[in-house]
C-alpha cells in the first residue's frame, strides 16, 4: 500500500508541476494558441506518456510493490488480472510478464482515452462556436477544465474499481452500455450541429440559482457588481465543458476498465490522455475535418471493447491478451484515419 500512495503522489506532484509550468510560467497572457505550439505540446505529452511505458515496462513492479512471488499472486487476485503464473518459472521471469503485461494494459488504455478524445474535442469546438468565446481564452477554460477533469476521474475510476471487485455483474453492464454507444454513435453519424445556447441545461440551471453577468468580461470567470460576486459568461461555458466531460467519462472509463482491472493503470491512462487533449485541441481544430472516417472508427471500436467486457472469460481462455487487443484498436483507428486520407469529403460538404 505505501508503493501505491507514494507512486500515486508522485504521479500527481508532476502533473500538477506541469500545469503550474504551463500556466503561472510558459503561458502567463491569454493568447491564441498556434499550429506550431500546439503540436510541440502535444508531441511533449505524448513523449511522456511513452516514457511512462517505457518506466512500466521495466520498473512497473513499484507501483505496488511487488516483492516476491506471494505479492505477485495476492495483486492478480485482487485485481483479476489475466497475466499468467508459471509456477516453473522463477520470480524474475514471472516479473517480467507482468512488467510487460502492465505496460501493455497502460498503452492501450491511453490509445482508447485518446481515440475518444477526438469526439470531445468537435464537442468542445461546438460549445466554443455556439457561446462565441474568443479565441485567446480557450486555453485559460480548457486549462480549469482539465482540472476538473482530473477530479472528476478520479472519482470515477476508484469507485467503479470497488464496485467490480465488489461486483462482477457490472462488467457486463459496462460492456453493454458501450455496444449501444457504439451502435448509437453510428447511426447518429455526423448530424452534430450548433448548439442553442439559450436551451442548454447548465445554462438554464445557471440562470436559475445564480447571478449571471449578461456579457463577456475578458477572460473573468467572476466579476463583483455593486458589491455582488456574479458568473461571468465564460465561466459558464466552463461548467458546460465539465459536464461534457462528465458525460464522455461515463464512455471513455468503462472502456478502459475492458483492459484492465488495476484503477492505477485506468487512472494514468485517463491523466495522461486528458492533459494532451488541451494541446490536441489546438493542433486537431483546425484539420478535424480531413479524419471524417474517424467518428465511424469509434462506432467500432466502442462494441469491439463492450464485447471484451462481456466475454473476457472466453477471450482469457483462448488466449485473447491485451497485446491482441492493442493490435486490433489500432488496426480500427489506422484503418479509419486511412479510409479519410484515400476518400476525402468533397469541398462542398466540407
């Protein structure tokens, strides 16, 4: 237990370093984030998530302190893992396995967290469009909704870690609610259009409980009128990213959770993933539209993970490990991203 406190604070001491860097730092004025920038930041996360795996692959018994054969066996029962056990193997070869079949589980739950990813970010493009928020303040909202992000998964994946220890049924119920978001995603495809700001729920409960200012105040998320605190439109937009989030997380989780059971690995995955999307954000805005075969792609790939869930017993016993599955996510995201370089959207439609 103390590795994992001491892994886990570790974990967040840097990501909360690397938002600090970022904001009090590097970024101390609001300004509109370019092509360029965006596409070194996000090569920067990417590298360190990478790093992480690279860290896992050969260090990834720190993470709860695995020490001998005993430790090994007592964490595959708690967590359900699929790793196998070869009792005539030594304790550094079965080590080993495991490093490897960590580091496995951590990547590919970072490649789903970022596949999904893209769908939040039109989202998000949408509620930018929709509520007129200027450019140079994207970043400030997305940086406080990453924060928000942060907590809210937390949340997320230790409680649905508890109740799968608690209950196995709930795997099932996962894996079904991802094959109907897959299935729904798929015929709703690209109908996605501006939003009414006037009619959204956060707006209506905003509006209802509390003081709104009726127009931009630069980037204030508050501003004080006649001794009043009022909400600043932009801070509304921020809310409604949030429970956008929110809403994806109630995806993108679950889908991680096909992969491994180990809340930790779902956890860095989830981070790592989520502090890209800021930077993907700025890099993917402006070329979205040329990945059109992308939204078709996680139409797939979502029942492709329920169906995991549902029969992991049967996959566990055939063979089916998560390198299997890591190929198949990534024969579905190269196809689609493929399909829409060779068949691009007419001008018109673009």
């Amino acid at each position: 237990m103390s590795n994992e406190i001491l892994t886990f604070s570790l974990f967040l001491t840097f990501i909360g370093g690397m938002l600090a860097l970022d904001l009090g730092v590097l970024n101390k004025k609001n300004h509109i984030i370019s092509f360029k920038e965006a596409g070194i930041w996000s090569g920067v996360w990417v590298s360190i998530a990478l790093i992480f795996f690279i860290l896992l692959r050969y260090n990834g018994e720190l993470v709860h302190g695995i020490f001998s054969i005993a430790d090994l066996q007592a964490l595959k029962a708690k967590y359900n893992q699929p790793f196998l056990i070869d009792a005539s193997a030594s304790f550094a070869q079965n080590l080993d396995t495991y490093r490897l079949n960590l580091a496995t589980e951590f990547i590919t739950g970072y490649l789903i967290e970022y596949a999904l990813s893209v769908d939040n970010i039109f989202v998000i493009i949408l509620i930018f469009s929709s509520f007129s928020v200027r450019e140079k303040y994207y970043k400030k909202v997305l940086f406080w909704g990453i924060l928000g992000a942060v907590l809210m998964r937390f949340i997320f994946i230790f409680l649905g870690a508890a109740l799968l220890q608690q209950f196995d049924w709930v795997l099932y119920v996962f894996g079904g609610f991802l094959i109907l978001t897959g299935v729904k995603m798929l015929f709703d495809g690209d109908d996605d259009g501006p939003i009414e700001p006037s009619s959204h729920p956060i707006v209506k409960f905003t509006s209802k409980y509390f003081s709104v200012f009726p127009k931009y105040v630069r980037e204030n998320f508050f501003i004080r009128k006649k001794g009043k605190l009022m909400l600043t439109p932009l801070f509304v937009v921020l809310l409604i990213i949030e429970f956008t989030d929110l809403i994806f997380a109630v995806d993108s989780v679950p889908a991680v959770f096909a992969i491994t059971k180990d809340p930790y690995i779902v956890f860095f995955s989830n981070i790592f993933a989520i502090m890209g999307l800021r930077s993907m954000f700025f890099f993917l805005a402006s070329v979205m539209h040329l990945f059109h075969y992308l939204k078709l792609g996680l139409s797939v790939l979502l029942p492709f993970i329920g169906a995991k869930m549902i029969f992991h017993h049967w996959l566990e016993s055939v063979g089916f490990t998560n390198v299997y599955s890591l190929l198949v996510i990534l024969g579905i995201l190269g196809v689609s991203v493929l399909a829409s370089v060779l068949f691009p959207k007419a001008k018109t439609e673009v």
